[in-house]
C-alpha cells in the first residue's frame, strides 16, 4: 500500500499529518524534553515564530472581506455568543464535577479553554469543504480572534476562582498585544506589499502555523515533563479529562446546531455557525498560555486545549466530507 492510498485513508477517518505530528512531538517532549540552555533557546525561537504567525495572519486578511462578513449580524453575533458567553457557562456548570474527579489544574485548564477565541484556518477550510458561508466565517473566525486577545483573558481572570491558586496579571494581557495584537496589525499595514503573494502561495503560513504550534506544544510539554506531569497525571485522569472534553464538545456542537436552528439561519450560515461556534484556537492560545500561566503548571493547564483541538479536528473533519458539496 502506498503512501498516498494510507494518507486517504487516515483522511477518511478523520486524521491527517498534523494530528499525527501533534501527537508525535508530545510524545517526542516526553522522551526527550528540552532542557537547560536547549530550553531557553526554544522560548526564544517559539516567541518569534508565534509574531511572525500573527504578522502573516494579518497581511493574508482581506479586510473587504471582513466588512462584507460583517453585515450578516445573525452569524457573527451567534457565532461571539457561542464562543464568549455560551462556553464559559458550560465549563462553569461542569465545575462541581470535574473539581470533584479531576487535578484543579484541569478544571482551570478547561476554564481557560472555554474563554478562548475560534480557531481561524480549520473552522474557515471546513466551512468551505461544506458549501458554508465561507466569507462569514472568515470575519466570524478574524473578529473572535481579534477580540480574543484582550478578551479571552480578561474574561478567564474574571471567571477563574481565586482559591485555585492561579491569576492573571495585568502586565501578561499587555505581553499578550505585543506578542499577537501588534503584528497582526504591521501585518495588516503591511498587507499591500505580502497581500498578493501570501493569497498565492499557501505553503509559508502553513509552515509558519503547524510549526508555530508544534514548537510551543515541544516547550510547554518538555517543561511539564521536566516538572513530573507524568508522574502527577495517571491514565484516571487522563480518561476522565478526556470524557469531559467530550461531553463539552457534543453538547457545546448541539445547542449550536440548535441555536442556528431556532434563529432561522440557512445552511451555509449554520456551517459557519458550527465550525466557528464550536471550535477553539490553539494557535492563540498556547501562546496566552505560556504567558498567563508563566511559572505555573502550564503544560497541565494546557492539555485540556490540546485534548480539545486534537477531538474537534477528528470531529469536524468527518462532519465536513459527510456534508461536503
């Protein structure tokens, strides 16, 4: 069996080369984790890397684009409700329990998740596969992301307990615009020059993104391993995190499915609606992790997220060659 004909078939199920690639480098920092100068090498490169992310997003984004998307108000209203207000309540009805059953980093963990913003290229490439309304989920996906910067840890700071231990300081939300906000602007400045040529040729934001995040999910874990994740995690918990980002996602996809439904929205808008509505960034927020969380148990507080990204790829990927057009 050829390369190709195993590639098509994992694609079928739901799998392809960057899911492999993030389970890989996980386990890659478990048995070989970054340490000592390695290490402060790698925060280093990964810092850049994750502007040089942002910069590219920002002089890819048509902004008449984002304006056309902007007048469907149903869309881009549902989809901020699903991702800002609709999560954050979920998590936080599941609070008692997961703090019953799980490490308190876990329940944080999918606090943090339920307040980040929607992911931008997959829920956008999904809602294409699908015939959606792909202009609307390219300003649904930008907007949430946009807002997302300042508002994911605003919102997180104002929802998380203050017995668990863990808070956000006002200088990390400023560390956050500088690393994120202030390129996607140069980029969107520099959008006249890198416009054209990055519409054209996909492969180096690509490259720039998948690598990006594989790098910081490299660091993250090699430090939670250097730090003894694995001996405090067990396969308990790691079953019962996994159970409940499930039952997050199925009911989180449901009620938006539900929610389009019931404000009347046609199919390519209730698309975008379930991809963008339903989907989380890692892009975004691994990076406002290693920030947020700096000295803290970052590579626990971030497996909820990366639990999360890993199902909603499986899921959303099935879904859209079962509703491709």
């Amino acid at each position: 069996m050829s390369i190709q004909s195993v590639e098509a078939a994992l694609k079928r199920l739901g799998l392809d080369r960057y899911m492999l690639l993030l389970v890989a480098t996980i386990l890659l920092a478990t048995f070989l984790p970054a340490r000592g100068g390695f290490a402060t090498l790698l925060s280093g490169v990964t810092y850049w890397a994750v502007a040089l992310l942002f910069f590219l997003y920002g002089a890819k984004l048509s902004t008449a684009t984002i304006m056309s998307g902007l007048t469907n108000i149903p869309l881009q209203l549902g989809c901020l409700i699903c991702t800002y207000a609709m999560f954050p309540l979920l998590v936080l009805a599941m609070k008692p329990l997961v703090g019953a059953f799980l490490p308190a980093a876990f329940a944080v963990g999918l606090l943090y998740l339920a307040c980040l913003p929607s992911t931008v290229q997959s829920s956008i490439a999904f809602t294409s596969v699908s015939g959606g309304n792909v202009a609307g989920a390219v300003c649904a996906a930008s907007l949430s992301n946009l807002l997302g910067v300042g508002l994911a840890p605003l919102l997180f700071a104002l929802l998380v307990p203050s017995e668990s231990g863990f808070h956000v300081e006002a200088a990390a939300i400023w560390k956050i615009c500088q690393q994120i906000l202030l390129p996607f602007v140069l980029g969107q400045l520099c959008r006249p020059l890198l416009g054209g040529f990055l519409n054209r040729h996909k492969l180096p934001t690509m490259i720039v993104d998948r690598g990006s995040i594989l790098l910081i999910v490299y660091s993250a874990f090699s430090a939670g391993v250097t730090g003894g994740i694995w001996q405090i995690v067990g396969l308990a918990d790691l079953a019962g995190l996994a159970l409940a980002v499930v039952l997050l996602m199925g009911v989180v996809m449901g009620l938006t499915v539900l929610g389009g439904r019931v404000a009347g929205m046609g199919r390519a808008d209730l698309m975008a609606l379930f991809y963008c509505g339903s989907t989380k960034s890692l892009a975004t927020g691994l990076p406002m992790a290693g920030i947020l969380f700096m000295g803290q148990d970052v590579a626990m507080i971030v497996l909820p997220l990366m639990l999360y990204h890993l199902i909603q790829l499986f899921v959303c990927a099935v879904v859209s060659q079962r509703t491709a057009v």
